[in-house]
C-alpha cells in the first residue's frame, strides 16, 4: 500500500490549494457572509478540472480515485471555500448515471449550470440557515438511492478530509497569533501553556491524515474510524485556536471564527460522532472480523 | 503473501514451541525481566534461522526484506504469541545506525553477533542530570593511548542486565558543553570498570538499570564517527527508533487491545455505555496509529524525512497510557487483584503505562520540540549550560 500521491496528482492538489487560497480571501468570504455578491469560481474549478476529477474519461473526466478527491478536500477545507465544489465532484458525480453524467453533471463540469453558492443547484427545497454564515442549505429528500453506501463513503472522507485541512489552518492562524502577540514581555507563543497545546492538536491533525485517505482507498470500516479521529481533531483544534487567541478569538472582527463554523459544521455532516462511534461499537464489540496481528491494512 | 513471509510463518509454527511455550505473550514492556536465559536462547534461535535482520540491506546479511513484508513479518510474529525481543535494540536501533555510519571494520566486528543472536546491546544515554535535558552529558571520555576510558553513570538503561554491549555518549573534550565534544562509543560490558544495578520499578520488575562506569575501558577504534560526532549519531539513532523499530510494539499493543475486548465480552463489560465508547476510541487511536507509522515508514523507505516521526512517540505513548487505564476498568471490581493466566498481562500493562509518558522524552518536551521544529514557534528561555 502507497500513501504517497503521483506526482501529477500532488500537482493537481497543491494547483488547487494555491487556487482555493488565493481566491477564496477573508475579504470575500466575509461578503459572502454578509450577503454580497462575489466572483464566481465555478469556470475556473472546471478549468482546473475539480469538477470532472472524478468522472470517467469518457465523459471527459479525470478519472482520479477519492483519495486525490480527499487532497483537494483538505486543500478546500483549509481554505475554507464555501461552494460546494467537493459535494458535486465528489459525491455526485461519480454516483450519477449515464444519462446525468451525458446531461446535468456534464454541464456542471462544464460550469454551464454556473451553479451559485447559494441553493440555486437545488430545483425546490425549503432554505435552511447554519451557524455558518457561508453555508447556504436546502433541505432535500435523500431518497433511497441504491448507492447509499458508496455515497455515505464519499461524502463521509470528503468531509473528514475537509475537517483535516481546517484543523491546520486553525493550528497555523494560532501559530502566528501566538508569534505577535506579546504578554509579559514575550512572545506568548513561548509560553509552554500555548505551544503544547498547538503541539497536541498538530500531533492529532498529522495522524488523521493518513487515516482519511485510508478510508478514501479502502471505506468500510475505516470510515467510521476516519470520521471520528478529524471530528475529534478539529474540535480540539477549535477549542485551543480559541483559546490561544483569548478574548480576540470570540470577536467577529477576527477570522478564526469563519473556520470554526466551518468545522462545527461539517462535525455532523455525513454521520455525526455519535453515529460513527455506535459502528465502532458494533464492530468490535459485536462484530465478528477479527482484530488482532494481521488486521494492518483494515 | 511473499514466499518470506511463508517460511516465517511454517518455521514460527515448527520452532516456536516445547520449552519456548512458556514465552508466549510474555516479555514484553512491564514483564521483560523475566526468564533470561530462555530468552537469550529464542534469540539465539531466531538468529540461527536467519530471522533478525530481516529488514538489513542484503549487503548486510539482511534480506533486504521490503516495509510490505517487515509488518507481514511482525504481524506474524505477534500472531504465534512470540515473546518480547531483548534483542531489539541491537536489531533496529544500533544496527542501522552502524550500518549507516560505521566504518567497515566496525561492521564486520559487531554485526554478526546481533545477527547470530548472540550479543545483546543496551542504550547508554540518559544520566542522572541528561535526561530531558540530554545535551548535559557529564559521562567523561579520555584517550588514554589506544583506548577510551570512560568516568559516569547512566542511568534508565533498558535491558542492561540482560546486555553484552552498551552504545555510550560521553563528552571526550574538557570543557565543552551542549552537543558540542561528544563521542558515541561502544563499551563490553563484562569488564571490571562496569557495574549494573537494576532499579525496582513499581511494576516490582527491573528493566531498568543504572550503569556505572569507574575507568571503564574501550579500543579507540570503537567510536562511530569522530570527537564531536557524538551528539549526530545518537540523534540519528534516535531516527530509527521512530522507524521500523515501531512495527513490533504496534503489534503487542493489537494484541493487548484485542485481550482488552475478550475479557469485556466475557465479563459484561462491554454492555456498559461508556466502556463500548471508550473500546470503540481505543480501537480508532490504533488504527489511526498504525496507518501513521505505516505512512513514516514508507517515507523513510524512500528516503524522506516525515513530519510525523517528530510526533511518533507522544502519540503512542498518551495511546497507550490510556488503554492501561480502559483495562483496570474492563476488569471492574477486580481491577486490584492479582492473576494468573489469560488476563494477568494487564496489570503489567498498566503498570508499566504508567511509564510510558516518561521514558525516551517525556510528553512534555515532545510538545517542546514538536511546537519548535515543526510548528516553528518561538524557542523557551533557556539557562546557561554550566
């Protein structure tokens, strides 16, 4: 097993990194919260080809496996992009059939639709507000599609993975908070009550990782594995880059919050803790697939 | 599976038995005092049969065996309930190293005896005042014509009394502090200059020892590397310590989690809420911990430095910390008393946990050095080193 990306797939991944982060500012991400209106990215994510990452060559698509999905899900996640870019190319692209993928998805991976971040790739739907002001929801009925394990896989990688790339940008605006601000004289970042809590939650994001694309080549029950271990790690994440930033953290005027919301959000998306730890449960307490030496890759 | 991995598995079935049954699922972290001499012959055995070394270049008398093949070898391993190696620590950590930076005669002199089984190394690093603070070497060095003689103690020395050789750093020029002046130098440790006194530990076993060197003597050609060196090699072992080296206790720990979960089975336990929630955490912090070290060490098979490594033992440590304290609370009432048999590997366990936070850099300067080298924060105040 080769966690290493291709280099070719790495270069899509930090192609798309440098995108997402160079677009998607605070400044625009602030409008966006405020309701203003924005460029629009959707003919460059198709340019890139974000959209069609996923989609068979046929269908002029890259044909990349999700754990590359996974790599420009935590790029996304940390740069906090609010478009649903991943949820189209992710999920439902490569569960669509021949006939969506000839029609609608090709379109959107054309960015004909030019689908907006607002609900507007929803036909009908009754509009939901989230704590994240960027986030705009349409409640939908989930139907009793027949791939709904795969789609579960999917979306659940892609939104650990998402989870990842918040927890370091977290990590990182905590970092440089900590290096200027001064207390005492000193930088607060020499503090060990500020720098061990960064170190702890750092160590967490670095073992998730390989987890989730575990989870992106393998799903099953390393899944629910991945999903809690990046909701774990980016509520520890929240919890400490708030807390580093002390009173300033708790301020609109200061963009961790933008990240936070994010992160809380995506904690309950595609299974919630709760729900991925009773399979975890299951699993080893009920299950029957062993566990001991020889499950390594499992 | 490679045809390797096969002949390990039919010679584990063929070998390990008769008077080793005994050593099945002992011997590992809280229990590696026990029965010496039945050890030192499974590594004879191991050795005799080709099995340690297997991850050593072939120009090594390894087998060049691949990352795929050195976990399929430890799961193995741990699947026929072999007993913690005491030979470990010459094995992954001072062979590699040697390999590494060693000159050809000091291959040629010390490689076969780790490879044969026969000669056991202990690591001489910590001392009284170096233990977070390790660049404070006091372990005096002088060339005294062809030889070394080294003045000091060490001190948390792992398996000493089971050793036939230790690697010592020392600091080799007067006045010198830090990392600068250090020798990395390997000492018999059969000699007159050299006493080892286990320390009792609260487990009430003995892994660790102090070592006491009182013109303990070693040839000059027994240095890796050169005066100044010292602090380097010692680093780099510390490297490897972080690499493959890692595989086997991944193992004992699958093992000891997989204990963990029989006995809740049979003793209720695992219908209690907040026990499934913890099993269910333990067993994702496993697997998040393996794909991780699996991930580290396809890096350093290709030559890469990961990140990861700065981070290895404080994970696996908090991890394994915790899983001592799930397993007094599977046990319930019982917790405190003493057993036998099946489950009396988990008082060890957590007894010896307990330790696991402490031992090869606390968790506290781990978040030291994490949050300074890779988070690039700013460095602690520190006092003059005297």
């Amino acid at each position: 097993m080769d966690f290493r990306f291709t280099e070719n797939q790495q270069d899509l991944i930090d192609a798309a990194k440098a995108f997402f982060i160079g677009e998607n500012t605070a400044e625009r991400m602030r409008k966006i919260a405020a309701g203003e209106t924005v460029d629009n990215l959707w003919p460059q994510f198709a340019e890139l080809g974000l959209l069609g990452l996923m989609a068979p060559e046929s269908a002029g698509g890259l044909e990349q496996p999700l754990v590359v999905m996974a790599g420009v899900a935590e790029a996304a996640g940390y740069a906090g992009l609010p478009e649903p870019c991943l949820e189209i190319a992710g999920v439902s692209v490569p569960h669509a059939n021949e006939e969506e993928l000839s029609g609608q998805i090709t379109r959107a991976m054309r960015s004909e639709l030019r689908p907006h971040i607002d609900s507007s790739l929803a036909d009908s739907g009754e509009v939901v507000m989230s704590i994240d002001p960027l986030r705009k929801l349409v409640k939908a009925d989930s139907g009793n599609d027949q791939n709904i394990d795969s789609i579960n896989h999917h979306g659940a990688v892609l939104s650990a993975a998402q989870l990842v790339g918040l927890s370091q940008r977290m990590v990182d605006m905590s970092v440089e908070y900590a290096k200027d601000r001064h207390q005492f004289g000193k930088p607060i970042g020499s503090f060990q009550a500020i720098k061990h809590h960064l170190a702890t939650v750092y160590t967490q994001i670095e073992f998730t990782r390989p987890m989730v694309h575990l989870a992106a080549i393998k799903g099953g029950r390393a899944v629910h594995t991945a999903k809690v271990a990046a909701i774990d790690t980016a509520m520890m994440a929240a919890e400490t880059a708030i807390q580093v930033h002390g009173g300033m953290g708790y301020t609109f005027e200061v963009d961790l919050h933008l990240f936070m919301k994010r992160a809380w959000s995506l904690c309950g998306e595609w299974g919630d803790r709760n729900y991925h730890m009773k399979k975890l449960e299951e699993l080893v307490l009920e299950g029957d697939e062993p566990l001991g030496p020889g499950t390594t890759f499992s | 599976m490679s045809g390797l991995i096969d002949k390990f598995d039919t010679w584990m079935a063929e070998n390990f038995c008769g008077e080793f049954e005994s050593l099945r699922g002992r011997a590992t972290p809280g229990d590696e005092d026990i029965m010496p001499e039945l050890r030192f012959a499974w590594e004879r055995k191991m050795g005799e049969a080709g099995w340690v070394g297997v991850g050593w270049p072939k120009e090594h008398g390894g087998k060049g065996a691949s990352l795929e093949e050195l976990v399929a070898f430890n799961e193995v391993y741990a699947r026929h309930g072999g007993p913690g190696r005491n030979g470990h620590i010459g094995e992954t950590l001072f062979a590699p190293t040697l390999i590494a930076y060693g000159t050809d005669a000091q291959k040629a002199k010390y490689l076969p005896g780790i490879k044969n089984g026969t000669e056991l190394w202990c690591q001489g690093y910590s001392e009284p005042n170096a233990g977070s603070d390790l660049s404070n070497i006091k372990t005096k060095a002088r060339l005294d014509g062809d030889e070394w003689v080294v003045d000091g103690q060490k001190i948390w020395t792992s398996l000493a009394m089971d050793a036939d050789y230790v690697f010592v750093i020392a600091r080799a020029e007067e006045g010198t502090v830090g990392r600068h002046g250090l020798v990395f130098l390997l000492m018999k440790l059969d000699q007159a200059g050299i006493d080892i006194r286990p320390i009792k530990q609260i487990s009430e076993t003995a892994e660790f020892n102090e070592v006491f060197f009182d013109s303990a003597r070693c040839h000059k050609d027994d240095m890796i590397g050169g005066v100044g060196d010292g602090w380097k090699i010692a680093m780099a072992l510390l490297g490897f310590e972080r690499g493959a080296s890692t595989l086997g206790q991944q193992m004992t720990f699958t093992n000891e989690f997989e204990s963990i979960v029989k006995l809740a089975k049979e003793n209720g336990a695992a219908h209690d809420p907040t026990i499934r929630q913890r099993i269910a955490k333990a067993y994702c912090g496993l697997k998040v911990m393996r794909m991780t070290a699996l991930r580290t060490l396809e890096a350093a098979h290709h030559g890469e430095l990961s990140r990861e490594g700065y981070m290895s033992k404080i994970y696996w440590a908090t991890w394994h910390r915790d899983l001592g304290e799930l397993a007094m609370d599977v046990m319930g009432p019982d917790a405190e008393l003493l057993k036998d048999g099946e489950y009396g590997m988990l008082h060890k366990l957590f007894l010896f946990s307990r330790s696991d936070t402490i031992y090869g850099g606390t968790n506290q300067i781990q978040r030291n050095i994490i949050a300074e080298r890779a988070l690039g924060m700013p460095k602690e105040p520190r006092g003059k080193p005297k």
